[in-house]
C-alpha cells in the first residue's frame, strides 16, 4: 500500500476511534502509540493528524501534539446555525426535485433513526440522524453541498460526548422527524421550514445546558 492510501487508512481509522469513543474530547494522542495500535508507520499517522487538524477534528499545540477538539459553546451555536441555513436554504428546490425514490430514502432513513432510539444515548444515534436530514439535501443532487452538510454534522457529533443526554427527548426527536418527513410528503415548503426550525431549536436548547454545564458562572464542556 503507498503512503497516501496508508495515510487515508489511518485518517479513516482515527475517525473511526472518535466515532466509538477509543479517544475522547479533550484526549491528547500520542502518533507513537496510534501508529502502533493501527499497525504503521508513524509518518502516515502524523500525515492522518495533521489533515484532521486542518478540518477541525483535533487541535495542535507545539511541543505538546494532538488532542481530540472539544467543541465549544460559540462553535457549537454557529455549527447548529450553518446546518439550519443549508437545510431551510434547500427546502423548496429540494421539494421540486423530490421524486418517489429520493422520498424513500428519507423515509427509510427516518425508519432507522426511530428503530436506534433507545433507553440511552449513543453516538450511532447521532449518525443516523444526520443521515436522515442529509436525505433531504441530497435530494438536490449537488455532491459538494451533500458533503459540505454532513460535515457540519459531523464536527458536531464527534466533538462531544453524548451519553448524558435525556431519554425523554429522543422520543421528542422521533416525533419531530415524524412531522417534518409528512411536511416533505406533502411537499409543504413553509411547513417542513418551521418544523426544522423548530427542530434545531429543540435539539439546542435540550442538548447544550447538558454538553456545555456551567460552574460558578463559567461555561464547562462535561469532560472537563
């Protein structure tokens, strides 16, 4: 294998290790140990980090390494914001290109995400949730606009741990994808507007009090 598959091996194998919590917010990696436990040299791994700390995924102190990022209060706000703007800002055209096959997609999506709800929270949840809105930019059929968007889901969810967050409101997420998918159906732009909106809304104002706790008056991510 050349160096740069081995080096996208090891970015795809680190992601992997945020994915299933293997590393954690805040966690600082040593390229020694990672090229061991991926089974290679330490240059593809170094190569890996530095990609991954150029998109955002990891911060990078001279003479100190890596550590996983931990996303911030103020990223998280703008992050949450970009996702609301791209999947409102596609609504309608979306709607107009929506053919019985892209509708279900989304469905069989919104499916899976209903299907993973269960007595905890887990990140895999997260994943298909992405997913399922990713469906409805998708229907587009822009591929730069498609990864654009599950990349502002994804430094969302890999940038924080989740497990804390409460039952109740998975449920409440359930619902929520179950209005906005019969908005789609009934290809009511306006409605299926207001339910993301309001959906986004939901998910900040149930999610951050939990991932960002305050003490003493101070904002604190929960693995700190």
């Amino acid at each position: 294998m050349g160096q740069k598959n081995l080096t996208l091996a090891a970015y795809d194998r680190i992601r992997e290790m945020m994915l299933n919590y293997d590393i954690v917010p805040g966690q600082r990696l040593i390229f020694v140990d990672l090229a061991k436990q991926l089974g290679v040299s330490r240059t593809p791994v170094n190569n890996a980090l530095s990609i991954l700390a150029k998109e955002g995924y990891l911060d990078f102190v001279p003479n100190q390494g890596y550590s996983v990022h931990k996303l911030t209060k103020e990223e998280a706000e703008s992050l949450y914001e970009i996702r609301e703007i791209l999947e409102t800002g596609t609504v309608s055209k979306a709607i107009r290109s929506m053919t019985d096959e892209k509708l279900r997609t989304l469905e069989e999506r919104k499916e899976a995400v209903l299907q993973s709800i269960t007595d905890r929270m887990h990140r895999q949840f997260f994943v298909l949730d992405s997913e399922f809105h990713s469906a409805l930019v998708e229907m587009l059929e822009n591929d730069h606009l498609t990864y654009r968007y599950r990349e502002v889901c994804r430094k969302i969810y890999l940038c924080f741990r989740v497990e804390d967050l409460k039952v109740g409101r998975l449920k409440e997420i359930g619902r929520e994808h179950e209005e906005l998918f019969d908005a789609v159906r009934c290809r009511d732009v306006e409605r299926t507007k207001e339910v993301i909106k309001e959906h986004h809304k939901n998910a900040k104002m149930n999610l951050f009090p939990i991932i960002f706790r305050e003490k003493n008056g101070k904002i604190k991510t929960e693995t700190e």
